[in-house]
C-alpha cells in the first residue's frame, strides 16, 4: 500500500487499543489555477487486533481526504 499519511507516534491505551497520531497533506487547485493544500495532524484509536495503516487508511477515505 502506498501510504498518503505519516505515523508520528503510536502509544498502547489502557483497554489495549493502540493510540496513533498522524499526519497527512491534500493539495488543492482552486478555479482560478492557484495551488494549495490543506495538513492534518490528528489522533485516533485504533482499535485492538486492526492493521493501523488500514485503519488509518480507511478513516481517511471515509473523512474524504483520499
């Protein structure tokens, strides 16, 4: 899988989750050709026994990110 994010850290939560803070970039064109992009830098759960870049993955395409 190509990764459109970054993992900076990943802790383990007391009901045995895994704790995972992220970051991933979606550049922009606005109508008028002008280029930009929006950063995100956020912390979910994932939860005991997922794949964390799956999860993460899919929490991205569902957010619209992807």
């Amino acid at each position: 899988m190509i990764k459109p994010f970054t993992i900076l850290e990943t802790r383990t939560e007391q009901d045995g989750s895994t704790g995972v803070v992220f970051e991933v970039f979606k550049s922009q064109v606005s109508e008028n050709e002008t280029t930009g992009g929006r950063l995100m830098r956020t912390y979910i759960s994932v939860p005991e026994g997922e794949d964390i870049d799956q999860y993460v993955f899919n929490f991205l395409d569902q957010g619209g990110w992807l």
